[in-house]
C-alpha cells in the first residue's frame, strides 16, 4: 500500500488530498456573505466551514489558512472608508498558555498578514492582564475577567486591532477602551468571523 507519506496535508474543510486549502473550500469561503455585526468589521459568519477551518488554523497552524482569512478580511476592509485612515495594525493577545499550547499566536498571525497587505506597521500595543485566579469564579465572572492594557501612545494615532472570532464583543470593547486611554485617536475592529447569534449570557 503506498503510504501518504509524513507532509501529506489534507483541505481542513473538507479531508481530501490537497497541498493547502482545496479550491472548491477556498472559493466557498470567497462567495461567503458578510455577516451584521456591531461590535468589529467582519468577514466572515461563525460555523460550518468558516469554523472548521478556523480551528485547523487555530490549533493546527496552518499557514495557508492564515493567509486565506487575511486575504478575505483585507478584502472587505478595503471597501471601507476607515481603513485610509490606519496608522498602525495590532491584535487582541491570546493568553500565554494558549500561545504556547498551540506554537503561535493567531491573532498576531492575521495581525502581521493584514499590515503587509495594507501596507501598514504592526505593532504590539495590547498587553493581556492577569486578573487573579480564574479557579472557583463563575462563568459569567470568567468572561468580565478578560482585562488589555495597552502601550501608551507618544502621538494619537488610528489603530486597527484585529481578532480572530468576535463572540460577545467584550474582548473588542476591552481592546478599544485599552487603547482610548492609552492615547489612541481612533480605533477600528476588525475579525475574520463572527458567531451567528450573542451568546447566551448567564
Ligand atoms: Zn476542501
């Protein structure tokens, strides 16, 4: 039996054989409609392909997969009027276990893609703060807990700050209140998806 040898790669959308992202896969995604959101400009909806193959970038580091949502969100970033005015592109951190758990950071990932799409500086403004002991607090507590500093800013600038998937928001408005009082002129957000519905606040 011929073996598929150690870099076999399979589609993360749909298993067959393919060196990266099959085309059908990565056409599906180009026709995908671009969700309503209010929290973060965003490309994508949450589920079925667009989850599955989020999660293949995100615990599998899949470079191409990373180049395909960047792609897609610096598409539809380019049909706003706000992106003209970015001066700098940065990301929401992951935590430092998650960084290390999976060998990167993929909000940075897409963070670096976008900037050298748009030709913009990326910097790392947003800090991640520990709060405390996350053991024995309450889910609802857990998900108020997320707390960003940022870098202070010698001279008030636009900053895009970018994150994979945007679910209540929180982590959005955390990001951009971080950087209003670090002295940021403008902030903009944008995500590659963003789930269907809110979720359910308990
Ligand atoms: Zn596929």
């Amino acid at each position: 039996m011929r073996s598929l040898g150690l870099f076999s790669y399979r589609c993360a959308g749909c298993g067959q054989l393919a060196r990266t992202t099959c085309e059908h896969c990565a056409s599906k995604i180009a026709l995908c409609p671009t969700p309503n959101c209010s929290d973060a400009i965003v490309a994508l909806s949450y589920d079925g392909l667009v989850r599955d193959l989020m999660l293949a970038f995100k615990y599998q580091n899949h470079r191409t997969l990373a180049t395909l949502f960047a792609d897609h969100l610096v598409s539809i970033l380019r049909k706003t009027a706000e992106i003209n005015s970015v001066d700098v592109v940065t990301w929401v951190p992951t935590t430092c276990e998650r960084r290390i758990a999976r060998g990167h950071d993929q909000a940075e990932t897409l963070a670096r893609l976008i900037g050298r799409l748009l030709g913009i500086p990326v910097r790392k403004l947003l800090i991640r703060e520990t709060v405390g002991h996350q053991t024995g607090k309450s889910r609802e507590n857990r998900l108020i807990g997320i707390s960003l500093r940022a870098r202070s800013m010698n001279t008030p600038i636009t900053v895009l700050v970018v994150d994979d998937v945007v679910t209540t928001g929180a982590t959005m408005r955390s990001a951009q209140r971080a950087l209003y009082q670090a002295g940021a002129a403008s902030v903009i957000c944008a995500a590659v998806a963003s789930t269907p519905a809110p979720a359910p606040r308990r």
